[in-house]
C-alpha cells in the first residue's frame, strides 16, 4: 500500500473501517438495549406456535415490506437473547446457503410469560432438541405452508390440534398421549406427525375436514419382511384400520379424517401408492403429494391450494369443501 495511502487510512480509519459482520451460528452479543415493537412480539408468538422456523417463514407470517431489514432484526434478535437458531441446522448439507432456523430463546419467553401470552401449538415436538432435527423441521414447515394458504382464503380458518382436543372426549383428554389413535393390528397404535383441521366458510353453512399429517424424508423402509419392524407400510395399514373403523369419531369427536402423505421423493411416493394400493382396497381418504426438500425452504403455500394425488381415484384439493 502506498505511504500516502497508509496515512489516510490512519487519519480516517473511523470512516474506513466497516463493522464486524456478526456470525450465523455463535452468539455475539453488542450489549445495546433493544426496543420491542409489536412485531417483535408477533414473531415470538408464532415461534411459540411452531417448534421451528426458516427466516422466510417468520417472514411471511410476521409481514415487512424490507425481507433484508427483516433477518437483519431476527439476528439481533438471537444474538440479544430472544431467539435461538438450532445448531443440528449447521450440520445440515448446504447449511450456508439456507434461511436461517430460530427457535425461541429465554428472552423471547420471558416477554411471552410477562405478558400472559399462550399460544395453541401446532406441533406436538419437546423443548428438548430433537434427535430427528430435519423431520421436525419438516412437519413444522409443512403445517405452516398449509396454515399460510389457509390464511390467504377469505372464510377459511386453520384449527390447530389443541383446538381438537378441547372437543374430544373427557376420557381421550386424560390419557397420557392423547393424540394417539388406537388401532386393532398396530401395537400403541398410530402417532401422526401432525393433525389439524380446516373450518370452509360455506353460504348456508360452515364445513370441517380433518387431517393427519406424514412427512416422509426416505428414512423409513416402505416395507419389511417382519409385521412387527417398523415400515411406512406398516403405519398406513395402522391408519386404514382407524379409518375403517371411524375410530377417530369416539377418540376425538370429530366427523371425518383424511390421511396427508408429503414425501421428498416423487419416486418413492410412487412406491409407497402402488403397494399400500396392491395391499388395501378403500383408500380415498388416503392422499399423497411429493415436494423436494430445496422447496420447502421458502413458504409452499400451493401444499394447500394443488391437488393432492390419489391410488387409483381422482386427486382432489384440500382448499375447498367436501362435495
């Protein structure tokens, strides 16, 4: 570098130098004193909702008109304390080039309990972490893109499972695992991922549907040559027999269920519809949709409003009412 050059520098190196970008993954905190604003609050409450979310996701439920602006707030955010970022997402392929994962964080719940904040769940998932990280991911991503194209439609409404379980019955509300549905052939019976339900706004009147949730990474053998090995086969067969039996009217009291199938390969999804459709006959309650995992990334509202496939019946939409 040229003397002269050098001796700018040193004169003007408050106006030279730039700020220390802060890191992604460890915590750096500057000490200034944050200002909470309403949509400050609005983020913790839908980070109570759900267990985890991408930036983009927070985003497009939390609004701004500034994305940029936006996870710039979220990083001061984390790095005062409010929220967290999950390290089992730094281990994930490509983690670099992700959004951001937050979670909520002792500051952020501290504000939440102040306040006498309770928000209704979507997901069933610990406060622990989690062993399968990208599974939970997932069913939090998915439940939140199909929430957010629910949201989108005027006269529709999002019934989260907590909402389900204050109908049920008294009996299903004490057992230990309320969400579990009994079935004759699976041993504990059968667990979704997720369950929720849609209100349709109808002219005359209004219309429910509920659904059971599978995310489907490919980690699970879609069949086994055992009945008591865990198969993916195994656990649609579970749900035929609860829906075979309405099982889920005495369970939970509600008046139909629809079992979501979402996998990460459009392959094995094929394989999945061909036996399950080979082994059991009434299958329409079962549907089926593939989407990769680079696009549930961003919002995949379209899980709501694009036709969810069928064995060998007519895909129908979950966005509209039951005809």
């Amino acid at each position: 570098m040229p003397r002269v050059l050098r001796d700018c520098c040193r004169c003007y190196g408050a106006v030279m130098d730039t700020p220390t970008r802060r890191s992604r993954m460890r915590r750096t905190r500057s000490g200034k004193r944050i200002e909470l604003t309403d949509r400050d609050l609005e983020i913790f409450r839908w980070l109570a909702r759900y267990r985890y979310l991408p930036s983009t996701y927070i985003h497009a439920f939390a609004g701004g008109a500034s994305e940029t602006r936006f996870k710039e707030r979220l990083g001061d955010l984390y790095h005062e304390g409010y929220l967290d970022r999950p390290r089992r997402q730094w281990e994930m392929a490509n983690c670099r080039h992700r959004p951001v994962i937050h979670e909520l964080d002792t500051g952020a719940t501290r504000i939440l309990d102040d306040a006498g904040i309770v928000e209704e769940p979507r997901t069933w998932f610990a406060a622990s972490p989690h062993r399968q990280f990208s599974h939970s991911l997932m069913v939090c991503e998915v439940l939140a893109s199909i929430e957010l194209g629910v949201r989108a439609v005027p006269g529709l409404r999002f019934i989260p499972w907590p909402e389900i379980l204050a109908k049920a019955p008294p009996a299903t509300r004490a057992l230990a695992t309320p969400i579990r549905f009994p079935s004759a052939t699976r041993a504990g019976g059968v667990i979704p991922d997720g369950l929720f339900g849609i209100e349709y706004g109808g002219a005359e009147k209004r219309q429910y549907r509920f659904f059971a949730l599978e995310a489907d990474r490919g980690t699970m053998p879609i069949a086994r040559s055992k009945p008591d090995q865990t198969a993916y086969l195994g656990k649609l067969t579970a749900y035929h027999d609860v829906l075979s039996a309405q099982a889920y009217k005495p369970h939970l009291g509600i008046p139909n269920l629809l079992v979501l199938t979402l996998a990460t390969s459009e392959r094995r999804l094929g394989e999945i519809m061909r036996r399950f459709a080979e082994q059991r006959g009434n299958t329409a309650a079962f549907l089926f949709k593939a989407l990769i995992e680079p696009e549930l990334r961003s919002p995949a509202p379209q899980l709501f409003s694009e036709f969810w496939h069928r064995c060998d019946l007519p895909p129908v939409c979950i966005d509209r009412e039951a005809k």
